[in-house]
C-alpha cells in the first residue's frame, strides 16, 4: 500500500462513526428520493417500530423514484417491531447474520479502457 493510500485510510478511520450500544436495525420503505434517513426513522417510530436512540437503523427505500413528491412515506414490514424482537436483533456495528458475503463491485477506470 502507498503512502498516500496510508494516509487517506487513516484519514476515513479518524472520521468513522463509533459502535454504538444499540442494536442493528433494518427497514424496507417507500419514500421519495432523498428524503433523509433521519425523517424515515422518525416515521417509523412514529408509526409505532421499536427504534432507540442508540440503535444502528439501515433503511432500504424500495421504489423511491415511483412516488410522487408530497406523498408520504410507506412502511413496508409486514408487522411492527416489537420489543422482543428488537432485543433478538444483532449488536451495532455488526452485520446481521446471512449479510457477511455482501459486497459492492465498483467499476475502475482502468476496466473501461
């Protein structure tokens, strides 16, 4: 590894969000593009799922260019997360059991030549 690839590595780690004490939650919506996480977990603690402060909240939105601007978002889980199931849910900072093999393939400039 260079140098500078050193540097830049260190430089994300230094800015890297810490593990946080919660739990590892995951949600499937429909919301309009670039509507910000923030608001959607606030949606849906409203609407009655079982996120604390604390908890690590991944949101898929699913069909974010098919809605209209103004309309609200739509929770898509088939039941409201319970207590018991949050409590069933993996630490923070961790990748619930079955995501380990995820990955993202990214194009290199050099591919494209």
């Amino acid at each position: 590894m260079t140098p500078r690839a050193m540097d830049r590595l260190a430089r994300l780690e230094a800015n890297a969000a810490r593990p946080t004490t919660g739990k590892h939650l995951i949600f499937r919506i429909e919301a309009r593009s670039g509507t910000p996480t923030d608001e959607i977990v606030t949606f849906l603690k409203d609407r009655g799922h079982s996120i604390h402060e604390g908890d690590d909240v991944f949101v898929m939105n699913v069909s974010a260019y098919g809605m209209a601007e103004g309309e609200p978002p739509r929770d898509l889980s088939p039941t409201l997360l319970t207590e018991e199931a949050r409590a069933m849910a993996s630490a923070a900072g961790q990748w619930p059991k079955g995501c380990e093999r995820f990955t993202f393939r990214l194009d290199s400039p050099r591919d494209l030549q």
